[in-house]
C-alpha cells in the first residue's frame, strides 16, 4: 500500500471481497446501444465536506487518479496552493492536471451512483445501523490526485494507478463484465477468479 495511505474506516475483523457489476455508462455507444462500463460508486471527502457518489472509471492506463477542478470548490480545496502538476493521458486525449492530496471513498457494491447523501455531511447514514456484518459501508483512504480543468463530466472520477490501484487487489472480468476489490494482502491466486462469481451478469443500482 502506498505511504500516502490512511487506515480504512472499517473494523479489525477481516473485510470482505466486494463485487460490482459493469454498470450502464449515461452515453450511448457510437450506434445508440446501450454501453456498460467498469464504473464504481465513490466519493471525495476534505474534513467535513464531501462530494455526493460518483461515477468511479477503473482505467488500467491511467497513470493517477482524476477528477474535474469544479470538485475543489465543493469540497473547500484551494488548487493555488497546488502540490504540483503535470499532463496526463485522459478522456481521448492529453489533460492538465494540479495535483492536491486528499481522503477517497469507495462505497459497497448496493450503493448507487449520483446520489445526495453525502452532500452535506460524509458521514450521512453511517451510524451503527448502516450495516449488519461489523463494517461501514465504504473503504477510505488517503492520495494525491489530479484536479483537470474543463473535464468532460463532473460526477466522472478516473481510477488511475496513483490513488486506486496502489490501494487495492482489483480483478476485472472480461466475459463476467464484473469487478472485485479487495485489500492488498488478498490471496492473488484464489483472488482472480473472484468477479466470475457475478456471471452471469447481475444488474447494478443506478
């Protein structure tokens, strides 16, 4: 796990793997078909302000984690005092990005995207009631990545290598269109066939 790391607000029991079906991407394909894509429900936080779920993209060839600079404002981050910059393969072509270290969220496979919950308070729904098996509905962690200027949606996050994949053990099954998550120390081997146990594919909250 990456040094930028803060220990997940979950319990000491042990964490389970979480599954996520491909969800339906807002666009059309190029043909007007219906496209499902890798897309993850997960959310930004900077002490008692966080942004509501959003569309996470698990992108194998991003460098860094990516998000749209109108997110800063929201969630009180001034990007003049940035902690550095640089470009970036993204969205079909080459961004900018100012980079600023702050707390990530990724929520549990039922939780939908777009949603309001946690607009005014991060924390929202998460008292002792919010799950029945000992954890909180959500892994949290801490990483540097990139504020782009002029993104193509504002509830798109890319999940890149720096601020995702450095986190986590992701599998991502091609024919079982599904994704699995779990934390580093997960056995690989037993750990890959993981997103198969979703196929056929199941359907995913909106």
């Amino acid at each position: 796990m990456s040094p930028s790391s803060t220990t997940p607000v979950l319990t000491e029991r042990e964490r389970p793997t979480w599954l996520y079906p491909y969800r339906q991407d807002a666009q059309l394909g190029w043909h007007g078909e219906q496209v499902l894509r890798p897309l993850l429900p997960v959310s930004l936080v900077n002490g008692d302000r966080g942004t509501p779920r959003l569309a996470g993209l698990v992108a194998t060839g991003a460098d860094l984690t990516l998000v749209s600079d109108v997110l800063a404002e929201q969630l009180g981050i001034g990007l003049e005092d940035y902690e550095g910059e640089g470009d970036h393969l993204a969205a079909g072509g080459v961004v900018r990005a100012r980079y600023k270290t702050i707390d990530l969220r990724l929520h549990a496979p039922d939780a939908g995207l777009h949603s309001p919950d946690a607009e005014q308070d991060p924390n929202a729904g998460q008292g002792p009631d919010a799950a029945e098996d000992g954890y909180r509905q959500w892994r949290q962690w801490r990483s540097k990545i990139g504020f782009v200027e002029d993104w193509p949606s504002n509830g798109l996050v890319v999940l890149g290598n720096v601020g995702f994949f450095d986190q986590f053990e992701v599998a991502i099954g091609g024919s079982s269109q599904a994704v699995a998550i779990a934390d580093p120390d997960t056995d690989r081997d037993a750990f890959a066939a993981e997103p198969e146990r979703l196929s056929p594919v199941a359907s995913a909250p909106s």
